[in-house]
C-alpha cells in the first residue's frame, strides 16, 4: 500500500514519501530481520539499523538540518515522515533519535560555529549526543535541576548529577542544562544550556540501569565533577536554558510520530489475524466485540496521524514557533502515547494468546508505549500545564449565554 500522502504536501514532499517508504522495505527491514534471523544482540541491531539509516542519508538529524551542515533540510513534515516510516518497521533507533534530542538545542540556537563543529558530525553520524535533563531529585519538575554550573573566566565549571541518561554512556556529547544562578529561578533565567564532549575530565558513568522496555538504551547514571566547559559550548546566553530546553522538547514530542507507525503495525496485525482466526465457526473479524476493538485502533490512528502532520505543517509554514508550540505538541504527546498503549491492548485482546508471545511484537509496543507517556514530560503534568494556559487565554464572550456570560458594562450602568 503506497504512503498515505496529506493533502497539502508539494511535490517533493511526496517524493521525499515514497523514498523513506522504499528504502524501509527493501533495505532497512531485509537488514534487520536478517540480523534478528541470527539471533544478534539487540544493541547491534539497533546500532546497525541506525548506521544503515545514516549512510542512505536517513537520519532525523539529517532531514530536519540545513544542506550547508550536511542535512536535506526537509522540514519538519520530511522529519515526521521518516519518524513514521521507522515506527511502521517495527525497529529501535535510539541512537538517531536520541542524537536528534541532544543536538536539537544547536539546530535550533547554535551559532555558525557551533553547527559546524558540533552538529554536522552528529548530522553525518560520526558522533552522537544526549540529551541529560533529569537527576537524581529532579524528574518532571525541570526547572528545579541541582546541577550546578560557576562561571570562572573563559570556562564554566559544573558540579552535579544526571540520571536516566539515554545513551549517556556511550555517546560522544552530553546536552545539558546546569543551574548558573539559583536567584532567578522565580523568572526561569536561572538554567543554562551546553553541549560537552563526553571525553571532558570529570565526567563518570556511574551505573546503567537495566529497563523492562527498551533494553539496548545504555540508560545511565552520570556524575560530573568540576567538569570544565569553555564558554563557546554554551548554548546562548547564560540564563537561556530554560528557553533552549523547553524548545527542544518540543522537537521531541513531535517525535512521537513513531506512534502512527507502531500503530499501523497493530491494525495490521489485528487485520490479518481477525480474518485467519476461526472460533464457532466463523472468523472472529465477524463477532461485534472484536470488530469495535479494530474500530478503537483505526480511529485513534488516523486521529493522531492528521494532528501530528497538521504540527509539522504549522512549523514549516512558520505559523507557529517554538515558544508558542508547547501546549500543541504537549497535546499530540499525550493523546498519542496513551492511545497507542491503548490501541496495543486491543490488538492483544483481538490476536488472544497468540499476542503474548513475542514474535507478534506487540507486547514491546505495549511496553515502549508505557514508557513514552513517561518519557518527555510526563503525561499527567503535561496536562495539568495545558489545564493552567487555557485558563489563562482570555475568554472569547461570543460563546457564553448571557447568564454565564454577565451583564456588559452597558447593561450594568442601566442596573
């Protein structure tokens, strides 16, 4: 089945479309499956499907990044497709991914220089980064990061610890943010932003945590310890990180397009095996329970495709920015890593046992699915921050009935 295009896609979009989709099927999958044939350790596979994805030119970093830093500058549409495309084949590539999150912060605020030297290895897969966000007392709370950045002379000198650092162990620059001024927390001016060479003195991987999902992710605990950082790794401005952060996340939640992929392996899967299955002498595709559980999984599919790509579009066009994208990305996120945990349950109560056993897939979907409503904000504070901006949006009075509208100024006076 050709790639579903939207409508609003130009010719080359469309192309760019067909070229994921081609090279996912006759190259990335065949590879892959090969690999999982020979019963190879999962973190090879992954690094060899991302290494794959870079030498063909497949690198989210690489869509999204201008042509002069060795990108295809394919916008944000390009980027959401290949997303897809990779969550269709059923594939881990954190490293890409993960690369995207750590190096977003250049792509989007770097200087020249820095986007020479920093993101076009990253963009050209010679080097990876990580993003490193939270620590030890710190999770969803962002804005209260302990570690602590002193400015001294041409250097910044960080003291402090991460934890749950994906790929922290094993990539070559660590994003981080630092507290550089604890007295302007109240105003978010208190965070800075730099990019380290992991190689920097001072910098040790304390432990790996071992995951129930995605085993291959060298998730770390990470302790630096008067780790000096020259000032032309920072990020803007000190006082900045808030912004280049909160920025960058947003990136990260439009990231989730991988759903719409996973999710159209379980539709597919339901599809296949609801026709195959015959109990009581009938296909159980044609038994009503089932049918609204595959209604479930389509719905829910086509609703956060449409969403995510009308985001992408929005960042394209320039209709919406980074600043005031929050709410809508923090929305696609949510909606879409809790229905896909959603959509793996009710292929697994369609395919019955047979969906418990791992050659189906859909119990790593389940489990990814968890972690992602974890991932990138958790989905229960992400919400409570969307609850507390549309209070804040003024209130269009067309919409009230007069009773819960008030009495106007003009109305009042005559009172």
């Amino acid at each position: 089945m050709p790639f579903d295009y939207m409508p609003w896609w130009d010719k080359e979009t469309k192309e760019f479309a067909d070229e994921v989709e081609n090279f996912c099927d006759t190259e990335l999958v065949p590879r892959t499956t090969k690999l999982l044939e020979q019963n190879k350790d999962p973190m090879e596979i992954q690094w060899s499907a991302s290494k794959l994805c870079v030498e063909k030119g497949f690198h989210p970093l690489m869509v999204l990044a201008e042509k002069e830093y060795g990108g295809r500058d394919k916008g944000y549409a390009g980027y959401t497709i290949l997303n897809e495309e990779i969550g269709r084949s059923n594939l881990n590539v954190n490293p890409l991914l993960t690369s995207v999150f750590g190096a977003g912060p250049v792509h989007l605020f770097g200087t020249n220089v820095q986007k020479k030297k920093f993101l076009e290895p990253i963009v050209k897969g010679e080097k990876w980064a990580s993003i490193t966000v939270t620590e030890p007392d710190v999770g969803n709370d962002a804005a209260g990061i302990q570690l602590h950045a002193e400015e001294d002379g041409d250097e910044w000198v960080l003291n402090g610890w991460k934890r749950y650092i994906t790929l922290g162990a094993i990539s070559d620059y660590h994003m981080l943010y630092a507290n550089s001024d604890p007295e302007m927390k109240r105003i978010h001016r208190h965070l800075t932003a730099f990019l380290v060479p992991t190689d920097t003195p001072g910098i040790s991987v304390e432990k790996i945590n071992d995951l129930i999902g995605d085993v291959e992710m060298a998730n770390s605990v990470i302790r630096y310890h008067n780790v000096r950082v020259p000032k032309e790794n920072m990020i803007l401005d000190p006082g900045d990180g808030w912004t280049v952060m909160t920025s960058a996340l947003n990136i990260e939640r439009l990231g989730i397009a991988a759903v719409v992929g996973s999710s159209k392996n379980l539709l597919e899967t339901a599809r296949a095996y609801g026709r195959r299955r015959v109990q009581f002498g009938s296909p159980i595709s044609r038994y009503n329970g089932v049918q609204l559980r595959m209604a479930n999984i389509s719905m829910k599919m086509h609703l956060i495709r449409v969403y995510i790509y009308y985001l992408a579009h929005l960042l394209d066009t320039g209709e919406a920015d980074m600043f005031s994208f929050a709410l809508k990305s923090s929305t696609a996120k949510i909606f879409g890593t809790q229905s896909l945990t959603e959509m793996a349950l009710d292929a697994l109560f369609i395919v019955g046992g047979d969906g418990y056993l791992q050659e189906t897939g859909i119990g790593g979907i389940l489990k990814n699915g968890a972690l992602m409503q974890i991932a990138g904000g958790s989905n229960d504070i992400l919400k409570l921050f969307i609850g507390r901006q549309e209070f804040k949006q003024d209130v269009d009075e067309r919409m009230l009935t007069p009773s819960v509208r008030g009495p106007t100024k003009e109305e009042a006076d005559k009172l």
